[in-house]
C-alpha cells in the first residue's frame, strides 16, 4: 500500500479539520481604524495616520527618519535616486532575490552587478561582492532573504573602504537585528516592503529609512511629485541646492507614489503585533531548525550568532537529493506540499535567468545605447552557487507555519522523515 499523501495515503497534516494558521492577521482594532478614517474624509496625503505611521515606524527601527510609499519596489527606485546614482554607475545585488532588487537599478538607467550569494544562509556574499567593485561602482544593496541577514559587517567595511552606499532591501526583515541594530538602520538608506506576503502587511505599500536628514528630504519629495516636505527636514542645512532643487524652492521632478490614510491605518495596528509575532516565529523557526539538524537529507540554513533577533518572511531549509536515494527536488517538495497541505516552493529564480526579469524584452526604455544595452544583460553574470540552491536545494514555506505551536514544528518534522523513510514510492 502507498503511504505518502501525495500518491493517495492518509497526509502528515488534516488542513480541513486541522488548518495552519492564517495571514494576514487582523482584528477589530483594524476594521475600527479603518472606519475611523471612512468618516475622516482624509484618505490620502500626509494624513494623520501616515504621519503617526512614518513616526511610529522609525522609532521601531531605530532611525530619525521614515517615509512611506506606494509599494517596496519603489522605495528602492527613490533611495538610488536620493544618493544620486544614475547613467553609467553600476550597482551590485545579489543573484538570488526577487526581480525588483535589479529592476529599480534599471529604472534609474544604473547598471545592475549580480554577483552570487554565500551557501550557508543565500544572502550576497562579501567576497563576490569585492570581485565585482570597479570605479563605476556606486551602490551595494543587500537583500536579507527569507530568515537571513546579510554580513552587515563585512558589507559596511568594504562600502567605506571604496566610499560606497549601501541600501538594505528588508522587505523580509521587518523587526530583525543585526548586533542590536535593526534591519534598515545600518546602510545609508533602508527598504521596507508591505505587500500582502510580507510579515507587516497593507496588501500593498512601503518605506524608506534613514538617519540623513538630506536623503530623508529628498525621498519625501520623490515620493510626493517633487514637492519639498510641508516641514524641512534640513532646516538651516545646505540642502546640495544644484542638483535636487534651485533658488526658486522648486524641487525635482517626481510623480505621486504615496500611500493612502487607509494602508497607514492598518500599518499602525500591525506594527503593535509585530514584535509578538516576530518572537513567535523565532521560537518555532529555532525548534524546527534543531529538528531539520537530526533528519537525514536535510540541513537548516545557519544562523549568524550575530544576528540578535531573527524575522522569518519565509521559513527555507537545505534538501540533499542524495540521501533520498537521488530523489530530485521537485518530487521532493510535491510530496512535502502534500503532506503538509501548504505551498512548499523553491526558492526566487537567479536572477540571471529568471522569467520575470528580462531587461532587454524592453529596448525602447532600456536600449540607452549599445554598451549600456549590452552591460544590463543577465544572461551575462555567472550565479553558481545561486543556480544550485534554486535547482537543487531550496525548500521554502510562508512564515505563516511558524505562526503555530510546536507541535506543528514536529508535524513538519514527521512529515520530512515519512518522505525520506518511503522516497522509493516516488523513484518508481
């Protein structure tokens, strides 16, 4: 008889009458939010709760300055723009992240570097990124991906020996610490996404972080179609007048990427459950790492002792097709997904072949000129290691698992170790 799910035996997991927990989470304190800005009549631009938000959330973060917009692909378009990175600079990300990290580079006519990331936790590697820095090179932007972070360390060092900025893409590390400083208040500028999936959520929106009151002033105004902040935040301060503004009090050419007083509200009641649910899921992404460490085929992604509080966006582990008999991955996590009766997917595609980033599917915005349209094709980057996790090693699931007890760690557990005693079933 069969007994794996996917092949008709009974599931490690009843969702039906035994369901994972579910996301987004809200409460009466949201629908009582938003009902509070309906009868407001202020909907959008700089309202109460975006204010009250933007300062909420800086504290939180630890930094002087934070400013929502419409989503976290735009906050990376603004933050390149404030540091003034543009035509002919290049920027260096990572292979394995998701498109927008690439794109805004290309929004803003920059070069896009990909280099790949380190085995032991997927994030960018410092030592490809030193081989990568040129004297074109303007910016770094680090992507803490999934449960990890980024050796802020090493990437801090090597910024300040080539005098480069650095832009943390924390769109899955919302609340995370690194030496006791949280995600988005080490680089110049941090990055912050709320789109539906991510762990503080609006359905979509996002914000910028800094402690530079001159970049702060400049996103503000990128943000909200060039106009200078309704209060200064460089007050008394030499603003770099020729290039972001003139003696007239004009600004700079932008469009209108703000958020609405309705995405603010519910960002202010998440962000009160946020250091609660982030202590949740470590508790649980811990317990079942311990558990994955002691199940053969598996291993968990490490943890930098330097990392000081964790934040899932999704929980990943490491699959060793060899130990399941040369099982391949795929079969791996279908049959895991079966299981478990929840998405079970690979990680993001490199980004070097990827099929939702495809620079030169647009020449009549990207085609600048011959060398440009050449230097912008990923096909042209080599991602080793990044190719091997995608093809061969990444399991990923929503955070939303870790939202649980331990014991559906445990079920999670159990469910693994029955694929690996029965992985015959799907080599037949």
């Amino acid at each position: 008889m069969k007994k794996l799910a996917i092949h008709g035996g009974a599931p490690s997991r009843d969702v039906t009458n035994n369901p994972w927990p579910t996301w987004p989470v809200w409460g009466q304190e949201e629908e009582n939010a938003l009902l509070e800005v309906l009868h407001s009549g202020v909907w959008s631009y700089n309202g109460p709760k975006e204010t009250e938000f933007n300062r909420l959330f800086a504290a939180f973060t630890g930094v002087n300055h934070a400013i929502c917009t419409v989503n976290g692909t735009v906050t990376m378009q603004i933050a390149l723009e404030a540091l003034g990175v543009g035509l002919g600079d290049e920027v260096i990300v990572p292979g394995l992240t998701w498109q927008a990290t690439a794109a805004t580079v290309l929004d803003v006519n920059a070069i896009p570097i990909l280099v790949d990331v380190s085995e032991e936790n997927w994030c960018i590697d410092p030592t490809e990124i030193e081989k990568a820095i040129t004297p074109k090179t303007k910016a770094i932007i680090p992507v803490h991906l999934y449960g990890a972070f980024a050796d802020m360390d090493a990437i801090m060092t090597l910024a300040k020996k080539h005098s480069l900025y650095v832009i943390e893409d924390c769109a899955h590390k919302h609340g995370g610490e690194w030496k006791g400083k949280k995600a988005g208040s080490i680089g110049h500028i941090g990055s912050f996404s709320y789109q539906l999936s991510k762990h503080l959520t609006a359905g979509e929106g996002g914000s910028v972080t800094t402690n530079d009151p001159v970049l702060a002033e400049r996103m503000d105004a990128l943000r909200n179609c060039g106009r200078r902040p309704e209060t200064t935040i460089t007050e008394g301060m030499d603003k770099g007048a020729g290039e972001y503004g003139d003696d007239d009090g004009n600004f700079i050419q932008s469009g209108n990427l703000r958020i609405t007083e309705f995405q603010a509200a519910i960002l202010i009641e998440g962000l009160k459950r946020l250091p609660q649910q982030n202590a949740l899921r470590d508790a649980n992404g811990e317990y079942l790492n311990k558990l994955l460490s002691h199940i053969p085929g598996v291993s968990p992604i490490i943890r930098d002792q330097r990392e000081t509080q964790k934040a899932y966006f999704n929980f990943a582990f490491r699959y060793h097709k060899k130990e399941f008999k040369g099982l391949p991955i795929d079969k791996f996590r279908s049959a895991l997904q079966a299981e478990l009766g929840i998405v079970v997917d690979a990680s993001y595609e490199p980004l070097n072949n990827c099929s939702l980033y495809v620079p030169l599917t647009k020449p009549a915005r990207h085609k600048l000129n011959d060398a440009y349209w050449k230097a912008i094709d990923p096909k042209r980057f080599s991602l080793p290691v990044c190719e091997r996790i995608f093809k061969e090693e990444s399991v990923c699931m929503h955070h939303k698992v870790l939202m649980g007890s331990k014991d559906d760690m445990d079920l999670i557990a159990r469910a693994i170790q029955k694929i690996y005693a029965h992985a015959g079933e799907l080599l037949e």
